[in-house]
C-alpha cells in the first residue's frame, strides 16, 4: 500500500520567524509553499503583512501570495478549496509539501474542513465595516453583545475581524454563527505534521517592535498611504493599516501610531499563540534552536 503524502504545516505567532525556516525545509524536501495567511494573499499589500521579499519568494516556489485583489471576497471557505486544489495538484510532483501561516482559521480549515457558511450580503459587510471605522471597537462589542449574545460569550472580545463576521452573520440570517458550526471533521488523503514555532514572549515582542521600526524605515507610511482611499474594504481592517488610516484621519499623531501598531501586533501574536496551544497535534519547537532534522523526525 503506497504510503500517504505529507504536508509539514509550520505555524506560530507573528515575528516568530516562520518564513525563514518553511523555505529552509521546502528547500530541504525539494518541494513548494503554500502561504496560509489571510494578507499576503492580496496584491496590493505588502510591509504591513511582512510579506515575504522577492529573494525569498525565487528561494522556494509560494503559492496563496499576491494571488488575489483586495477588492476580492477572500475567506477560509475559499482558501480552503485553493489550499486543496492546489496541494493535490502538486502532489502529483512532490512527496511532501510545505504549508506556513499564522491564520489558524485557514489552517483549520485546510486540515479539518469547513462548514458550510451561507454568502454574506456585500451591503451588509459594507455597513458594518463602515460603521466600526466610524464609531470603533467599543460600538462593535456592544452591538455583538446585543445582537448575538452566546458569540459574544467565546469570541474573542479584542478582536474586530471576529466581532465583524459574527455581526455580519446575524444581521444577514437572523441567526448566530454558532448555529452553522458543526465542527465535523473531514478526512484528507494526506498526513498532516504539525509544527509550531515558539520563542519567549519578552524575545518576540523586542522582535516585534523592531520588526515595525524596519517596516516604517522600509516605507510603511507611504504603502498605507497609497492604500487610505480603501480603508473601508475589508482587506485593509489590519493591524500596520488601520492605526496609520486613523493618523491620517487627524485622529493621532504619527508616532502614535507607530506604538499602537506595535501594541497591537504584540496582542495578535497573543491572539495567535492561544488558538495554537488549544490543538494538541502541534508539535512545539524553540524557534532559536529549530531544524529541519526535528521536524523529519516528527514524521517518521
């Protein structure tokens, strides 16, 4: 019986230098990446979501990167049809492939499956999109809070991408997102080998805030400028966009924004290590002491 293919899934906080090693053992393997974020997928984004540079991208061929438009409906049911798509094509000319990202959404999805989900009415998303770059985080938690009060209970209350899906949900169906989340497990025809990458939270967030200082000296004020008359859409409801939309609004002033950009990437990275700790098949590694030989070990 032929043995199953295997896709090496590396995942982790923000800044925990999760690029760097996937192309290090694609390279290793002879074998592709596909990128599981919800940012880097998008054309038209680039220092904010710390995509990876053209010399990476030529290291290892990427797929899921500047693959779709912001002006593109792009969300874990899609990727999740892509992300399969695309590794049963490539399976047919590698053994293994590589998957790296920090939206553990999509990485669910890809390795479990997603319900299915009724279609959102774009005027609806529009509203609420608008609504919360207008009246900010304290209206959106209290109109989740209101309207869809057992969400509100689990969701994660800091975090607006989540409060504005569960809003659109009820407001388009009359009922909870809750309700369409069976959490049935689909089988794949291929293993799974789950690796996360950690470091102590006092050495990733000094990574963090020098990641940002490079971002801005690399030009991050004039990307998000460029992007400011689409602050609405919901691609750019993203930490490295929003605080500088709102400097440009005359909201705060410039190094504000810089420290908030900071702040708030060091509560996603937060975010994200607590989503990942709540799966049991994550394989942990030190991420100043990884190597391509731990993780091949983890798959035999």
């Amino acid at each position: 019986m032929q043995e199953a293919p295997t896709i090496f899934i590396i995942c982790g906080p923000t800044a925990v230098g999760k690029t760097a090693f996937a192309i290090e053992l694609a390279q290793a393997l002879s074998t592709e990446i596909i990128s599981a974020d919800s940012r880097q997928c998008f054309q038209e984004l680039g220092i904010a979501v710390a995509k990876p540079s053209a010399k990476e991208l030529a290291m290892a061929p990427h797929h899921f990167i500047n693959s779709h438009s912001i002006h593109d409906s792009v969300n874990a049911g899609l990727f999740e049809v892509y992300a399969l798509q695309k590794a049963e094509s490539l399976l047919q000319q590698h053994p293994s492939l590589v998957m790296v990202g920090g939206t553990g959404l999509y990485i669910k999805a890809f390795t479990d499956g997603m319900d299915a989900m009724p279609s959102i009415a774009p005027a609806i998303r529009a509203q609420v999109i608008a609504n919360y770059a207008q009246n900010g985080l304290g209206w959106l938690q209290a109109q989740v809070q209101e309207k869809d009060p057992p969400f509100w209970a689990q969701v994660e209350q800091q975090n607006p991408q989540r409060l504005m899906r569960g809003l659109e949900f009820i407001l388009t169906t009359g009922s909870s997102i809750l309700d369409f989340r069976k959490a049935e497990k689909k089988q794949r025809p291929f293993k799974v080998v789950k690796i996360g990458l950690e470091l102590p939270r006092e050495i990733l967030n000094q990574r963090i805030n020098q990641r940002v200082d490079k971002m801005v000296e690399a030009g991050l004020i004039q990307e998000a400028k460029a992007l400011f008359p689409f602050q609405t859409n919901n691609a750019l409801q993203t930490v490295g966009y929003q605080e500088l939309f709102a400097h440009f609004r005359g909201e705060i002033s410039e190094a504000m924004a810089i420290e908030q950009i900071k702040q708030h990437t060091r509560q996603y990275a937060k975010r994200q290590m607590t989503w990942f700790k709540k799966e049991t098949s994550i394989n942990w590694m030190d991420a100043s002491n990884s190597s391509v030989e731990k993780v091949l070990e983890f798959n035999s």
